[in-house]
C-alpha cells in the first residue's frame, strides 16, 4: 500500500497493459478447472451425504460459489465469456452431483456400490430420476447457485488494472486515420 505522502507517484497504466490483462484470460483452464472442481465436490457431497444419512440441497449453492472462484482463479477473467461458463458448468455441476448423490444413497440402499449404479442406468431410470430425486428446491438452488457463480467468476480489477483496460478499450476503438490513398 502506497504512503499518502511520498513524493513518488504510481506508476501510469497503458494499453499495453490492458493488453496484457485481455491475453492472461483462459477459457479453456476456466473449463477444465471448473470441471475437474464440479466432479470432486460432487464425490464429497455425496460421501458427507450417505455418511450423515441426510441429504442436503443447499449444497449446490456452495457449489455454485466454488465454481464462481475456481472460474476467476484459473480463467483470469475480464468479459463475458466467464460468467456465462460459470453458469453453464453451475447448471450441469448441480444436476451430476444430484445424480451422484441420488445413486449413492440408492447404492446404500440396495447393498451396492455407487459406480455399480452407475454402470446400470438406462435410458428407462432417468424418468424415475426426474420424477422422485430431482425436486423443485433442486432446480431452485440450482438457479440461485447459477447466479451466484456468475457474480464469483469475473476476475477483479485494481485501480491500476481497471484504467489499463480502459485506455486499450479505447485505444482499440479509435477510428484508424485517413488514408490519401499513397502507401
């Protein structure tokens, strides 16, 4: 933190900085990080579930917060894109860890592994799914869970980083000058 009465001044930001900041952004780690996040939090949830012997929805909006921060960790992002991937991998997220959790308290049930419930789904159990796991409160948390990822996923800027992408905004939007038609 900067002293109030220094004599030195801050260093300036260019668009070569803001630059910089627009090529740090990754979609594809935002993904692959998001992801891998969504599949070991969905294999803990359903652990803490079938241990406890309680399922809980709220959940899925602590996955929604994780998804938000891995997405701004890993993707180092500053548009559009990252929210919208948050949102998405949220949504999925939320309905493969219901799945997970749904086939480990029937494995439990039934005397069986998780991943041999797995293995046995068919296209004739997923209506069962819908119809007696899946719930409204589910969706409900889902979405809220989608929000909440989407307002964690951006990355935040310092004064310092939020002018340098201001001037290369600007700089990008400058018309080029005329040409007198000479090369």
């Amino acid at each position: 933190m900067r002293k109030r009465h220094t004599p030195e001044t801050p260093a300036q930001a260019g668009p070569a900085d803001g630059l910089r900041l627009v090529n740090e952004q990754s979609v594809r780690d935002a993904i692959l990080a998001a992801s891998v996040a969504v599949i070991l939090f969905a294999v803990l949830w359903a652990m803490g579930s079938t241990l406890l012997g309680r399922i809980f929805p709220w959940m899925t909006l602590l996955l929604g917060v994780l998804v938000g921060l891995v997405i701004r960790r890993a993707g180092r992002g500053i548009d559009w894109r990252f929210p919208l991937i948050a949102v998405a991998i949220t949504l999925a997220g939320s309905l493969f860890a219901n799945v997970i959790v749904a086939a480990a308290f029937t494995a439990e049930a039934l005397g069986t592994s998780t991943v041999a419930i797995l293995r046995a789904v068919t296209t004739m159990t997923w209506p069962v799914f819908f119809d007696e796991a899946l719930s409204p409160v589910d969706v409900i948390y889902a979405l809220f869970a989608a929000g909440i990822a989407a307002f964690y996923s951006q990355r935040r800027l310092n004064r310092t980083e939020f002018m340098a992408l201001r001037k290369w905004e600007e700089a990008q939007d400058k018309p080029e000058p005329p040409s007198d038609g000479h090369q």
